[in-house]
C-alpha cells in the first residue's frame, strides 16, 4: 500500500546548486536523455529518442498551453500586489493566489499592470489560501497582453522573449496551464518527424499544470499530504488510440508525470471492462510507491525537486531503489535539473 513504507525524508537528496538548469539548452533536442530502463543507465541526447522507441509504440503528450499566469499591480492604498492566476473560470473571474503585504478585502479593486482593474470577490480554495477575481473581459486576452511567463521559483531571471517561446510545447495548443509540462520542451519538429518516420504513434490528453505543483510536502506522514486539484481531459480518440497500441502490442509511453497522472486518474475513473474513461473530471492522484499502474508503461521526465510528489511518483513507478540510483549516476555526471534541464526515459518497474 502506498504511504506505508516512506516518509518525506526518504526523498530528500543533496543537488549542487550548479545543477540547476536556468537557461533551455540552445535547440531544444540538445538536451541530454538518461536511459535508465535498464540496470546500467545509458547518457544519450533527446533526439536519440526515436531510436529507443519502437514502431507501434504510443506516445502521448499534454496539449496545454502555458498562460502568462503572473500579473504585478497595487492595490488603492498603493502597496504592490504580485497575482499569480491559477485558473480562469467563467464570467470573467479568476482563481490567483496573491502576494501582498496585507489580505485584501472583498471589493477591494487592483490596479493590474496599470492597464486594469480586478475586483477581489473574496477567498477560494480548499484552504481558503487564494482568491476570487473579477476582470473586466476576457481573461485569456488580458494575460496575453500583461501577464509574465511563471517560471517555476528555482529560475532566477525575470521571464524574456526566451522563456516566451522555450517555456512552452512546440505541441501546445489549449491555454490553462501556469506551469509547463516540462518533458515536452525537448520535442522539437526534427524530433517528432523521426518518431513518425519509426511507426511510433502520437496522441494527446490535457492537464491544465497548477502553481500546487511547486507545493511542498509539508508533512513526514505522506498519508497526510492533500495534493492540488487539476483539471485535465483524455479524449476519446486517445482512448481509442492506447487501445489500439495495446492490441499491436505497443507500449504507452506517457510524456511527462502530468500525461501519466492524467491516464491513471481516467483508469480509476474507468467502468468494468475498459481501460480507462475518456471525457473531462478534476484529479487530486497523489502516486507514492505501492501505486498499481494501470496504462503506463514508459515514461519521459525531467529531474524533479527534493522531497517532491514528482519525484514520489517517478520511484513509484520505476522503482525507488533504482530511481536513487539513477539520480546519483546524473548529478556525478552533471545533468541539468528541473524545468529547462536534461530528460530521463525509464520502464516501469
């Protein structure tokens, strides 16, 4: 069972500060790939990729697109506020967790970017920790033309026409995300058309990445830990499509830990005798080691923080003892972390 075995602290690693990637790397296919399927790990480069696949293989990607997500504005008393806007709903209102010296009542207005107003409606979320906001018009639009890119907290740089275009999927296509599915930025279109040339197929699901992804888990007992809610979706034909992998007797390969959460979340949801249930829901899966995998069987993943629930759920899946090993083998062999660093491509245990 999960839970029972770990405890925070048996995720926890030492991470040379140098180690932590801060710029992409200069074409996104040029980052390295550690093939840790096997019992020695092999350093290859992302565009190897298609060589370690196999034709029939299925590889399914996360089609959300990364919003500008951070606004800076004050309020009327003149202190500066910091929004990061975690979802859009209708109606023009928004759910953000703010930054600011004193908690602003409901009906307070903050003058964004010194272009608009927001209207505070009042506290959200589970723990009440965030806000309701009322724009003016669309969302999507405003944040387009005001918002910054969120880089992750790691990133030390303010957001540049860089991070516009690298912290993103070249496969993006549907806006929601405040956080980039990060083991898509090494697909570029060399990539992707050598993985066709290979028989390899492609599908899609969306998971909207929430700012709870940086959450830490704050508690020893991982039993304790209430994960962020996402929504995410798996459209029918990417359902059709596992199956159809399945039938030929290829492999799911899940690009990133938000693709795998999204399938897993649909199998539990799944009626007798399907594999999992296509259609939109919300998922707070939290995968520690003991988690029975139902759809994955290969993954593409970046190297995740300390004690994180990425890191829990990728031992989880490949193995706790292995995936230690295979941290050690990159952090001697000076692979990059996190967001703008290196890949790994690992089976599941």
């Amino acid at each position: 069972m999960p839970f029972t075995t770990y405890t925070l602290g048996d995720f926890d690693f030492s991470l040379p500060e140098g180690l932590i990637a801060q710029q992409p790397a200069p074409h996104r296919s040029a980052s390295r790939l550690l093939d840790g399927r096997g019992g020695t790990p092999a350093d290859r480069q992302f565009r190897d990729l298609p060589l370690l696949l196999n034709p029939g293989d299925l590889l399914v990607f996360n089609d959300t697109r990364v919003i500008k997500a951070r606004l800076f504005g004050e309020k009327p008393t003149g202190g500066a506020v910091e929004a990061l806007v975690e979802r859009v709903l209708p109606e023009h209102r928004v759910i953000a967790q703010l930054r600011v010296s004193k908690a602003p009542r409901p009906g307070t207005t903050i003058r964004v970017a010194d272009a608009f107003d927001a209207e505070v409606i009042g506290r959200a979320g589970p723990d009440a920790s965030m806000y309701e906001l009322r724009f003016p018009s669309d969302p999507f639009a405003l944040l387009e033309q005001h918002g910054h890119v969120p880089l992750p907290p790691y990133i030390a740089h303010a957001d540049g026409a860089l991070d516009h275009e690298r912290y993103q999927s070249v496969f993006a296509q549907r806006p929601g995300a405040v956080a980039a599915p990060t083991a898509s930025l090494h697909f570029d279109d060399a990539v992707l058309a050598a993985l066709a040339a290979r028989g390899v197929a492609r599908a899609a699901v969306t998971l909207h990445v929430g700012a709870g992804t940086f959450q830490p888990v704050r508690t020893d007992n991982l039993a304790e830990h209430r994960m962020h809610s996402e929504w995410y979706e798996v459209p029918a034909a990417t359902a059709h499509a596992i199956d159809a992998a399945r039938a030929r007797g290829g492999r799911i390969v899940a690009v990133g830990t938000t693709t795998l959460r999204a399938l897993e979340s649909a199998a539990l949801g799944a009626a007798p005798g399907e594999l999992l249930a296509s259609g939109a829901r919300e998922t707070e899966l939290f995968i520690t080691p003991g988690f029975r995998f139902r759809v994955v069987d290969q993954l593409v993943t970046n190297f995740h923080l300390p004690k994180s629930t990425l890191l829990m759920l990728v031992c989880a899946f490949a193995g706790y003892d292995h995936v230690r090993a295979l941290y050690r083998h990159a952090i001697e062999a000076r692979f990059r972390f996190f967001s703008y660093g290196d890949a790994m491509l690992l089976a599941r245990a």
